[in-house]
C-alpha cells in the first residue's frame, strides 16, 4: 500500500507502520508536493516501480484556507486548483494504464460536500472542489469502461485543531443527524467504492445529511 505524504514525514512514518503491523501488507510512503505540475506523474512512477501495480487511486490530499471574498488573490486560487482539482487529475492520467492493467481498477476522488454548497469565505477551495466533481465525471467517461470513477462528499469529519467545542456542536446540529462523522465512516466509503463494481460516476455524501438539511 502506497502512502502519500508532503510535509507530515512522521505521521507518514506511523500510518505505514501500522498498516504493516495491523493487516501484515506491505506498504511504503512516498513524498510529493502537489503544487507542483510534475508531481502527478513522479510520483504514479514512483508507486508502480515499487509495487509493480496500482489497484485503486484515492485522492484525498487538499488545501483548505479560508480567504474571505474580499482578500481572495489569484495566488490562493491557483493553490487550491492545484493541490485539489488538477493533482487528481492527472494522478489518475498517470495512473491509468496501471488501473486499467489490474483489471478492477478504481479512482476515488475526495471532494466535499459544500463544492454543491459552497461557503464564501473558503471559494477557492469550494471551487477547486466543484472542479474536482466535475473531473470526476471527466475522469468516469475518459476512462470507462475499464476503470470505474467516484468521488465522496463528506460532511464536517475532522474539525480543525483552533476550533472550539461550542462552534463544533454548532456545526454537528447542523446536519440531519446531529453529530459530526468519523474518518473511518469516510474509509468505510472508500472500500465500499473500490468494490462497487457497477458503480462509476458517482457522488456519495458521508455528511450526515448536511447537503439537504
Ligand atoms: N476534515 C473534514 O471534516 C472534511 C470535510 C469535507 C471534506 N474533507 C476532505 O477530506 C479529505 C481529507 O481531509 P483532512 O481533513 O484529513 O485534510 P487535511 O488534513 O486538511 O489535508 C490532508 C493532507 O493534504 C496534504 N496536502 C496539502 N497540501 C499539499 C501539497 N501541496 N502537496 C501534497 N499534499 C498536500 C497534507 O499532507 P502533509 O500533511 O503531508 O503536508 C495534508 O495532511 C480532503 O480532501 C478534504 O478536503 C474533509
């Protein structure tokens, strides 16, 4: 199993142990900045010299700044694209004759269930979101039928580490199920794409019904 890192070299250091530890598979972390438009490629090259195949592809890595309207830059626009809608891009171009060569192979993209509602202190991450679900559908058509294409929109999971604990309920109240979710109710979703084996195309909300509360 192929971890993906930038700057968290120790966390990466532990999820790969514990991967090892926990299921015996082998598993490796490799590091990309994803800013960088060369990235994609390097590091899908990097991953199948290693292992030799690449099975499924989850995009999950991103940027989440908040920039109010008013202090957007065009700076700040080009870094969510970057890291959050064109990085899955083309890491599923480079990726793809190795999907196609396992015969099952998948692309799940991590979006956010505000790219359909999106907030406007945070529009370039909103956007780079909106642009990923729809490189989701891109990425479905371009490469069907041999490699199924999902994208997951989840709903407030992990808050960030300043918030404070009456902001959280807050936000939890706001969903129909009025609790925040769990990243293993993201990673249940995740294998349940990888195996979906009729389902492309589509996007699924892990949100707690946040989307249509
Ligand atoms: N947390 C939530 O409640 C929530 C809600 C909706 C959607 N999501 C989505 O779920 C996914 C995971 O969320 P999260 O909260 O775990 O995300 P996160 O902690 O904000 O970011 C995930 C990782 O993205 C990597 N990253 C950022 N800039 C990068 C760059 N230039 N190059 C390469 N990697 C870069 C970072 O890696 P390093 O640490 O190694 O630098 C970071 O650990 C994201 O796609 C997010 O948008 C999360």
């Amino acid at each position: 199993m192929a971890a993906h890192y930038n700057t968290s070299a120790g966390e990466a250091r532990k999820l790969v142990a514990g991967i090892k530890t926990l299921s015996g598979a082998d598993a490796e972390a490799f590091r990309a900045n994803l800013l960088d438009a060369a990235a994609p490629e390097k590091l899908a090259d990097a991953v199948a010299k290693r292992f030799g195949a690449i099975d499924v592809l989850v995009n999950s890595a991103s940027l989440y700044d908040r920039e109010p309207f008013a202090k957007a830059d065009a700076a700040g626009w080009d870094r969510h694209m970057a890291v959050n809608a064109r990085a899955p891009f083309f890491l599923a171009q480079a990726c793809a004759p190795w999907l196609k060569k396992s015969g099952t192979g998948s692309v799940i993209n991590i979006a956010d269930w505000s790219a359909h509602r999106p907030y406007a202190d945070w529009g370039s991450y909103c956007a780079s979101k909106a642009a990923l679900l729809c490189a989701n559908k891109v990425l479905a058509k371009a490469l069907a039928p041999e490699i199924r294409v999902n994208a997951i929109l989840p709903g407030p999971v992990l808050s960030p580490e300043k918030m404070g604990e009456a902001e959280k309920k807050k936000i939890a109240e706001a969903t129909l199920l009025k609790r925040l979710g769990t990243p293993e109710a993201v990673a249940r979703a995740c294998l349940f794409l990888a195996e979906a084996d009729y389902t492309t195309g589509a996007e699924l909300t892990v949100d707690g019904g946040r989307l249509i509360a």
